[in-house]
C-alpha cells in the first residue's frame, strides 16, 4: 500500500509543479496586462491633457492664435488622430450653442468629418459607433442619411449610437425613419427611439398624426409617443382617437392628452369618458382632467372615488391636484363613514398633501 501511494506521489508531482507553474505564469500574464493597461490609459490621459488647451484654442481663439492651433493639431493628427478627435468633441457632451458650429467647423478643416463619415460604413462595431456619436456631437446634418441607413445595421450598439446622434443632431428629415423603427424595436430601444423624437421637437407632431391618420394600427403606440413629444397642435387629433374602437387607443390618447395640455373642449370630452366602458380610459380621463385646474370637475372626479382601482386611484389623486375644493372632496369622503378603497385613498392623500 505505501509503494502505491508513493507511485501515485511520484507520478503526480510533476503534474501538479506544473500547474503550479502554469497559475504562476497566468498570475504575471494577468498582471503585466493590468500594467500595460493602465500605462496606455496614463500615457493617454496625459495626452489628452496636452491637446485639451490647443483644441480649446482652435475652437474658441482668436485668426491668430486658432491658426497656429490648427497648425499643431494638423501635425498631431498624424499620430495621435484618436486622441484629438476624442479632445475635440468630449466638452460637446455637456456644451451646447455656438461652440458646437465652431468645433465642426475645426473637425471639418482637420479631416476628421471626413473620417467619421467614413467610418459609419466599415470597420468593427465599435469604430461605427464612436464615429455616428462624434457625428452626432458635432450636429453633422450632412451626415443623417448615412446615420439613417444605421438604423437598420446588425450591431444594437451602433443602432443605438445612429439614434442618440439622429436625436442630437435634431434634423426633421429623419423624423420618418425614426417613427418607422418604432414598431419594429423591443420596449428599451423603442424608449430610445421616442427620446430621440422628442429632442427633435414639435416638428415631429404632424408627421405622427400624419402617420396616425394612414395607419390606424399604429395609433396606440403613436399616442404613447405624441404623450412625450406631441404639443399643444396634436390634440385635436387626439380627441379624435378618443372615439378609437380600440380601447387601448382610447385610453393612450387621454393619456397623451394629460401630458400635452387640456383644453376646455378636451375637458367636456373627458367628462364623457368618465363613463366609458373600459376602465383604463375612466382612469386616464381622471387623470388628465386632474390637469385642468378647474374646481367645477371636482363632484365628477369625486363620483369615482369607489369605482375600480385604477380608476379610484386616479381620481384620488386628480382631487389631490386640484387644489382645496378636490382636497375638501376627499375629506368628505373620509368623514362619510363608508369603507372600502375610496376611503383608504381619501387618507393616503389628505396625508400626502396635507401633512405638516
């Protein structure tokens, strides 16, 4: 028994200093990588330091000095053509106004438009990303066909940065290839997309409510979309969805109707709706008419107070933003002795709006 066990020993001693070595060897793989990393990432930083100044100078300085920026950039470039481009548009990223036209201006007499616009079409995901971000950054409209033509490219990353830069750019003429992706993304992109849209501005309503009118399947998702971005020009069309048979319609048009604004046309209509068959469009209705500022709304809204959840609770809390006469509502019905929801909704309000 112990000559076996002695076998075993000798036979897997060397297995073993073997993979001893092999985990030490990984261990300073490991660790020369880190440092190597970190050194490139140092020497980097330290770049960008040096070039920050003379960017900022060739933005910002005066025919003299810009020139000579220029000048040095120009011959920088040659080796370190990241680094500067990288210097370049990283303030855009929090700076906005007449430094951004300046910038585009320095990135297009250096090449670097050039080199962004290019770079949409080839290399790995990555380079096409940071290129249609750049771009974006720089509000390149010469660049929104190519950034358009991203919309459908393999990679959900360079998908992504082509809608962050359609967004940032701000061009109505990719407002219809954008509301055309909505549909086709799952509910992170399709958020992606609406915020895209709404950085646009109210120039994208009409092509929405365009869109609406041709394609009524749409609607549900077009009215989630016109309750982000839509302005006071596309409630008339929402009013008009709210006759939608699709409940769901319905009830996104009172929705987006809450958040663009209600008028007193809307108002009368959402009184109507108060008794619509479909709980979710008695509950939005509540809630939008909890925007109107109006106290003559205040028995209607009060009147649901025990109708279902959703509906009660919206009520609630429209009686709550009305102001005293929908709070004194919700002490009356606190003081009425009668249970159930409405009288659990009553107190959580009056507390939350009432405490101390």
């Amino acid at each position: 028994m112990v000559v076996l066990a002695e076998a075993l020993r000798d036979a897997l001693m060397p297995l073993l200093l073997a993979l001893a070595g092999a985990v030490v060897l990984l261990l300073i793989v490991v660790i020369a990588q880190r440092v190597i990393r970190d050194w490139r990432a140092s020497r980097r930083a330290r770049h960008r330091a040096q070039y920050a100044p003379v960017v900022r100078e060739a933005v910002e300085g005066a025919d003299g000095a810009r020139d000579r920026a220029l000048a040095i950039l120009g011959h920088a470039i040659r080796r370190h053509r990241g680094l500067v481009a990288d210097a370049l548009v990283e303030p855009l990223r929090v700076v906005r106004g007449a430094a951004v036209e300046r910038t585009r201006i320095v990135a297009r007499e250096l090449g670097l438009l050039d080199d962004w616009r290019a770079s949409l079409a080839r290399g790995p995901w990555a380079a096409r990303s940071k290129a249609a971000l750049a771009l974006g950054l720089v509000r390149d409209a010469g660049a929104v066909p190519a950034l358009v033509a991203l919309l459908d490219d393999p990679s959900d990353q360079v998908r992504a940065a082509a809608v962050d830069a359609l967004g940032t750019i701000g061009d109505a003429a990719a407002v219809e290839a954008l509301l055309g992706r909505l549909g086709q993304q799952s509910r992170h992109q399709q958020a992606r997309l609406v915020e895209a849209l709404r950085r646009i501005g109210p120039s994208v309503t009409g092509a929405i409510v365009a869109r609406g009118a041709t394609d009524p399947d749409e609607r549900l998702l077009l009215a989630e979309v016109l309750a982000r971005v839509g302005g006071a020009g596309a409630r008339a069309t929402l009013l008009e969805w709210t006759s939608d048979e699709d409940a769901r319609v319905r009830a996104g048009a009172w929705r987006a109707i809450g958040s663009i604004g209600v008028g007193d046309r809307a108002a009368y209509h959402a009184l109507r709706a108060l008794g619509d068959a479909d709980p979710r469009v008695r509950a939005n209705a509540a809630q939008a008419l909890g925007r109107t500022g109006r106290a003559d709304i205040v028995p209607y809204l009060a009147a649901h107070l025990d109708d279902e959840w959703e509906v009660a609770a919206q009520g609630a809390r429209a009686l709550a933003w009305l102001g005293q006469p929908g709070l004194a509502a919700l002490r009356a019905r606190e003081a009425s002795g009668l249970g159930g929801h409405g009288l659990e909704l009553a107190r959580h309000f009056l507390w939350e709006y009432e405490r101390p």
